[in-house]
C-alpha cells in the first residue's frame, strides 16, 4: 500500500499559470471554498465541471487527470 499523496493536477496548472482558487472559482461560478476541496483532494469535480476547468485554464482536459496507466 502506497503512503504517497496523489498529485492534484488542478493545483499545479493553477500553479503554473499563476492562477488562484479565487480566479478559478469566478470561471466556473462556484465558491472559493468548494475550488479549494478539489485542490486539497477533499472533493473531486464532476465530468462536466472538469471540462469547465479545462477550458477556464486552455488546456486539454487529460491534462488535469493523473493516468492510471503504468508509464
């Protein structure tokens, strides 16, 4: 059993392109609060959030799911 915490692909993007939870949070219309949960694993979005996600931020949405596939 892996003790490693998963890697939250939404916080790194927003990380990467210097975005906030706040920032995010006005694109997608939902609270500070519930962006947060999704960052911190609390909480995942659904598909269709997801896809919003993705376009707020312009990139593919495969980008923000870590592959279950080995590399």
């Amino acid at each position: 059993m892996s003790t490693k915490k998963p890697i939250n692909r939404i916080r790194v993007v927003l990380a990467e392109q210097d975005r906030t939870n706040k920032w995010l949070a006005e694109r997608v219309g939902k609270s500070r609060t519930t962006v947060s949960r999704w960052c911190t694993n609390d909480m995942q979005p659904s598909l269709e959030t997801l896809r919003e996600i993705a376009e707020a931020l312009g990139v593919d949405i495969r980008e923000l799911l870590v592959s279950t596939k080995d590399a």
